[in-house]
C-alpha cells in the first residue's frame, strides 16, 4: 500500500474533474474559509502567539491552503506555511497557491513551534495492516495477478497513522497548538475490511493495477484519538462533517458569497449539498480535534 502510494502520487495530480476523485476543498473555497476561521479563532483565543505556523499535511493542489490562509491573514496571522508533502508533482502545484510555503518529507521534520495544523484526506492514504485471526493478511503473486492470502473477519491496524499521531501531539504539547483531522471514517475502532481503491470516480478491485489508483482505508478515529492522549495532547469528541461545517456556519458563508455573487446561487447551493448533505460526504466524513493542553478546544465540536 506504501509503495502503490507513493507511486500513485508521485507521478501525477489525481485531484479534480479529470483525475480519480475530488476533495471538499476542490468542491468549494467555503471549506478552507472555515477552517481558516476555526484556527484564526483557536488562536486568537490562545491569545495570538506570534510564532505560531500554518501547517498541512498532504496539501494536494494547496486550494485548502490558500483558502484557510486568506482568512488566518484577515485575521492577522503572520505566521509561515509548512506543508507535508512526497509528491514533487504536488509540491509544484501547491508552490503557486502558496508561493512563500516550506516544505518537509514527514511530520517529525517539522520545527518546534506552536502548530495551526489541518490534515484532510491524508491519513486514509498512509497504509495499514490487516488481519485475519491475529495473522497478518497477506498479498501473493498468483501468475500475472495478485490476491490475498486468507479471509476471514478483518481487523486493521495502522502503526505509520499513529506514529503521525503521535509526533503531531507530541509537539502540540510541546509548543501549544491545534490540529483538525478530517478524513472518512469511523468513530469507534470496529472490524472489517475497509481497503478501498478509486480510480476515474469509480470504485475499482483493490489488487489491480497497483500503483495506478487510489489506495486507502476508513480512518479509525478512535486509535488515533488513543495515540493522541498518550502523547499528552487533548482530543475532541468526533463529529461529523455536516454537522462540524454547519456549527461553523456555512449557511451564512454561503448566503454572503450568494449576495455578492448572485450569478453563482445554484453552484453554492450544490457545493453546500455535497459538503454537508447525509447522503453526501456530510455524514461518511468525520472531524476530529487535538489540542495542547494549554490551548482551548476549537469550535464545533460542543455536544
Ligand atoms: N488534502 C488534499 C489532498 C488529499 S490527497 C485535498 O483535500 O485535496 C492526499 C495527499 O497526501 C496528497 O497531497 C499526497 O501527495 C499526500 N501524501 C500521501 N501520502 C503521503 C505521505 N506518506 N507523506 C506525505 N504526503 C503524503
């Protein structure tokens, strides 16, 4: 899964209309405005630490980026940007939105400093395991093919998330800060086998193809809400997209951007849909929360 990965992403943008799937931040510029003003607020509420960093792991084509920063800028955030990033493609897109960004291979690279950080759709990406009656599941080579080695009830693991977790935490309690994990997935740790792969905005077999698809898992929220407080750090209940865009107020990002744009009401409407409708990503994506202890809890996730 690792090395399909790092392939997949190395030697292409997979992003949009054309490539294998689109992201909430490519749906709408409302999505990085609100979690702009969801970081602006944390941090003007941490009484505005002037060494504070912007920080992203996998920014795909930095769209998030450039809309969260526009709003931490007009909130008065003059902190730098340091994005996680493998891809050079990526980094290349990423460099015009974001021209003054930094860059880094992993999230333990990052420097000390207070952290404004947003990961989404990047811990589905990062590989897990899988077993089967505690035996790790295996893919074999059969002729020109691939398969599994066993079935059975599939329980995942996945160490190089919570390794992630964990450094982010780690340095949150160091330094002060707030991270926002937003990726599908589930609240409770659970059975099941959830390895999916995408590709042209269809589901595909898993095993075919390795390298030229989209390869990723549900986000056990609850493991790395689990590695997050080891570390020291403060979590947040897990909410779901729709309900977190809705308490930030999307209905009335919208409503502005229609006044001042009237031409673009039906495109707004449809963005707001696919954002937070149930059926959507609204109910499938969860957000989830990690803070230092000496920061408040970002908005959104009261009960
Ligand atoms: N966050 C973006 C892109 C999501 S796609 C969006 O919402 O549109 C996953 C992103 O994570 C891509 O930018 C990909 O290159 C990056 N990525 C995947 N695996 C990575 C790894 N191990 N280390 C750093 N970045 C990685």
């Amino acid at each position: 899964m690792e090395a399909c990965n790092n392939y997949y992403y190395a030697t292409r943008d997979p992003l949009g209309r054309d490539g294998d799937f689109t992201t909430a931040p490519e749906i709408s510029q409302m999505f990085g405005e609100l979690v702009g003003a969801a970081l602006a607020e944390c941090w003007t509420r941490a009484e505005r630490p002037a060494d504070a960093i912007y920080v992203e792991l996998g920014p795909g084509r930095g769209s998030l980026a450039a809309d969260a920063l526009r709003v931490l800028r007009g909130a008065g955030f003059a902190g730098g940007a340091r994005f996680v990033e493998t891809s050079p493609v990526l980094r290349a897109l990423q460099a015009e939105r974001v021209p003054n960004a930094h860059w880094h291979d992993a999230v333990e690279d990052l420097p000390a400093a207070p952290l404004l950080l947003v990961a989404n759709e990047f811990f589905d990406a990062l590989p897990i395991h899988q077993f089967v009656s505690g035996i790790e599941r295996r893919v074999e080579v059969i002729g020109d093919g691939l398969a599994f080695d066993r079935d059975g009830e599939i329980v995942e693991q996945s160490p190089a998330r919570e390794q992630a977790v964990s450094a982010i935490a780690t340095c949150l309690v160091q330094c002060g800060g707030v991270a926002l994990v937003i990726d599908y997935g589930h609240e409770r740790s659970a059975p099941g086998d959830t390895l999916q792969a995408v590709r042209g905005h269809r589901y595909v077999p898993t095993l075919i193809d390795a390298g030229e698809q989209d390869l990723t898992s549900h986000v056990d929220f609850e493991a790395l809400g689990r590695a997050a407080s080891e570390a020291g750090a403060k979590v947040t209940t897990v909410v779901t997209q729709g309900d977190w865009l809705n308490r930030l107020g999307i209905g009335a990002r919208a409503a502005s951007l229609a006044t001042a744009n009237p031409e673009r009401i039906s495109e707004l409407e449809k963005a707001v849909d696919r954002l937070c409708h149930e059926e959507q990503m609204g109910q499938l994506f969860k957000v989830m929360a990690i803070h230092s202890p000496d920061w408040p809890a970002p908005a959104g996730f009261e009960a």
